[in-house]
C-alpha cells in the first residue's frame, strides 16, 4: 500500500507537473484496477482540528490496499480554505482531480463532472435536492441538521414542561413558562449566529407549504414579507417579553455555546453539529434537542439540513474514473462513512457509530425525515437560491429585531432588499 501523502496547495505547481507527468495514460487507467498504470489522485479537503491529516490518510488507506495502482495524495488548502483556494487553482491550471467540503454552486458547477451516470451519487443524501438543471455534481456522507432547539432538560422540568413543543405556539408559552421559573429561555447571540433562531421559527412551516419558495421569493413571485413575516413578529414578541437576553447582541457564538453547555440558559437553537462540542463538554448540563415546530397542528414541518463532506469531480482531472471510485468508496463503504460522520457530528439513516444520548436523539430526527422533507436555510443550494448577500441582510436586519425595531419596519426592509436584489 502506498501511503497517502499531504501537500499544501501553496507551491504545488511544481509537485502537480510531477504528479500529472507520472499518470500520462490515466485515461486508460483511471478505472483503478485494470491496469499496471500508476495513477495519482490529488484530492483537495477541508483540514482541521478534527480532519486531520492522520484521519484523512487513515481514511483512504484501504482504497488504496484495494486499489494498489492508485496513490491518493491529500492536498491541504492551508489557511486560505477550500473555497478560496479552488479558483486560483483552476486559473493556474494546477486544479486537484477531487475537491471535498464545497456544495456546487453557479460559478463552480461549469467546472464539476456531471456523476448522473453513477446510482451511488443519484441515491446519496440530499443527491437531489443539491442537483442543478438535472445534474448530480456531487456525492456527500450524510447531513448536518439545522432546523433544531437543544433544550435543557433540568429547565423544563422545573418550568412543568412534560412534553417538547410541535408548534410556534406551544413553543412560546413554553418560554413564558421558563421565563417564570427564573430561566433565561433563549440563548441568543451576536455574529452569524444571531438568525438562527429565527430562520428555525420561519422556514419548516413556509417551504412545507411551498416547496419551490426559495425560486418563488428570489424571482418576485412570492413576498418575502407576507411568508416570512408572521415569523418575524413572532420573534419580535419574543423579544419584547423579555424571553431573548438583552445584551444578545454583543455575545459572542463560543461564549454563547458555552453559557447553553453549563446550564445557564434554556433553550438553544443550533445545528447537530453542537453535539460535538456537548460531547467534549466536561461538565454539561442534561440537554435535548425537538425539532424546529410547525405554525399549526398536525402539519408536518420542514428540516432545515445541509450535505456532509460533499465530493465533486473536476472537469480538468484526467481521471475521472478513478476519482468516482475513490468518491463511491468514500461515500458508501461502511466504516469510511460512519468514520466521517462520527468526527464531525453528522448523519445519515442506517449508519451507526459510537453516540452519546443527545447524538441518538438527532439520529432518530435524522430516521423520521423523509428526503423529501429537508430544506436547504440561508442562502440555499442546488437549484433552491437565494440572491447574493441573503444571509448577511437577514442576519442583519435580526440583530435589528433585537435592539427593538419594528417587525414592520424590519419586514419592510427586507422586502425592499428583494426588490432591489431579486428578479
């Protein structure tokens, strides 16, 4: 086996003009078993304190055992990342032959292989709900929840609250009743994280009832105001009951995370991925997590998801065969999947791996939802978008709802930022 090595994508021209000269005849070998052609895959990935470099090399080890004429080499972006590192690559003509951790958009997408032809990539999570104009430009491991609360159980004991709440009403006057108990009950925050509540308040119930809003709100079919705002005053009615902290706004996101962890406040509206750091936790407080509740009854909510670990092709690779081998192994062998998901807190239906009770209560949401259930947040994905610069002004004009302005006036914002910016 030959063992995978990082490289940097700073200075890599010299190394990739190597590397390609050495898989000249990939096209004929790039199915990865035959032919005696060495063949090299440069793989660009996210690399962090959890992905490191000994998790990717381990990850990739029995491919290349099973595969003894493909080398993977992992390339890591260094401090610029994934994202910023990619167009330079491409512009340099050093592009890798797989790129990791970036969803397909409309600048990348010209440059992705399209992996349609492959059932593997078409039955992946989220295949199709990241799909653009019919096309599968990636494969990912799982899903990383977003339309949550984690809520402290101590808290709703002491408030009397037997059951979790299924709608936005149940939900505020679960935190009236917190409230009275002498809890905090919404852990708020500045920074990027300061609409995550709201969108967890506004977009189960509003793509429920349109599947197709994020098209019909960014092209001007549908008001963002009158499908957007019902939630809107209700986090303004929140806000104004004393239920978000007054000083939110100058919290930072690891202050507020760990203010939730140790038992100080109530209830916590944050992606799975928070069941890493509950997991760390040395002392934490007995937490939960429901489902972001519908608006009324008996409907069944939308959740809020993004794809885990999304692998694409590049069109400039010349080997493209052997890429969707290793992409296949990466996404459906087993123990590869469960490993990825494990180190990151995500997850997929029907693959297990060594969870705490808060990580089994997210896998269970993860079995009751339906593929076609899950919607993107934010600025979307796929062919579910939202203009340039959504996130920031919906961030924005929350941190305003905050401070106290108006839900009209912040409503009357917003739809004046679609008209200038949708179309």
């Amino acid at each position: 086996m030959i063992k995978a090595r990082l490289l940097t994508a700073v200075g890599m021209t010299a190394v990739a003009a190597l590397a390609l000269a050495g898989c000249s005849s990939a096209a004929d070998a790039g199915d990865g078993g035959t032919s005696n052609e060495k063949v090299t895959l440069r793989v660009l990935v996210n690399v962090t304190p959890n992905l490191t470099e000994k998790f990717w090399n381990d990850l990739v080890a029995p491919f290349e055992a099973k595969n003894k004429n493909i080398d993977v080499v992992i390339q890591n972006p260094g401090a610029e990342g994934v994202s910023a590192a990619i167009p330079r690559l491409l512009a340099s003509g050093d592009a890798p032959d797989i790129v990791q951790s970036l969803a397909p958009n409309g600048k990348l997408a010209p440059e992705l292989v399209d992996l349609s032809k492959y059932e593997w990539a078409k039955k992946g999570p989220l295949a199709e709900q990241y799909s653009m104009d019919g096309k599968y430009l990636m494969a990912g491991i799982g899903v990383q929840l977003q339309s949550l609360f984690f809520y402290n159980k101590t808290a709703f004991k002491e408030a009397g609250i037997t059951e979790v709440p299924t709608t936005v009403d149940e939900l505020t006057e679960d935190l009236g009743k917190l409230k009275d108990a002498g809890w905090t009950p919404i852990q708020e925050g500045g920074d990027w994280m300061s609409s995550a509540t709201l969108q967890a308040l506004a977009l189960p119930t509003i793509v429920s009832e349109n599947p197709k809003w994020f098209q019909d709100v960014s092209s001007g079919k549908v008001s963002f105001g009158k499908t957007y705002g019902p939630a809107i005053e209700t986090f303004a009615d929140w806000v104004a009951k004393g239920y978000v902290p007054k000083d939110a706004l100058g919290i930072k996101y690891p202050d507020a995370e760990q203010a939730f962890l140790s038992g100080k406040t109530a209830i916590y509206s944050m992606g799975s991925w928070f069941m890493g750091s509950q997991a760390k936790a040395t002392d934490s407080a007995d937490i939960g997590v429901f489902r972001a509740p519908a608006t009324k009854a008996g409907d069944k909510p939308a959740m809020g998801a993004n794809i885990a670990s999304p692998y694409s092709i590049l069109k400039a690779s010349k080997n493209q065969d052997a890429s969707a081998k290793l992409i296949e192994f990466l996404t459906t062998d087993k123990k590869a999947v469960a490993d990825q998901l494990e180190i990151d807190g995500n997850f997929r239906d029907g693959y297990e791996y060594d969870m705490t009770p808060l990580g089994e209560e997210l896998l269970k949401i993860v079995a009751d939802t339906p593929a076609s259930d899950y919607t993107p947040t934010g600025g979307g994905y796929g062919e579910r978008t939202m203009p340039d610069g959504f996130s920031g002004e919906l961030n924005t004009q929350t941190q305003a709802l905050m401070g106290g302005t108006p839900a009209a006036d912040v409503i009357k914002s917003m739809d004046a930022w679609f008209t200038a910016n949708a179309g």
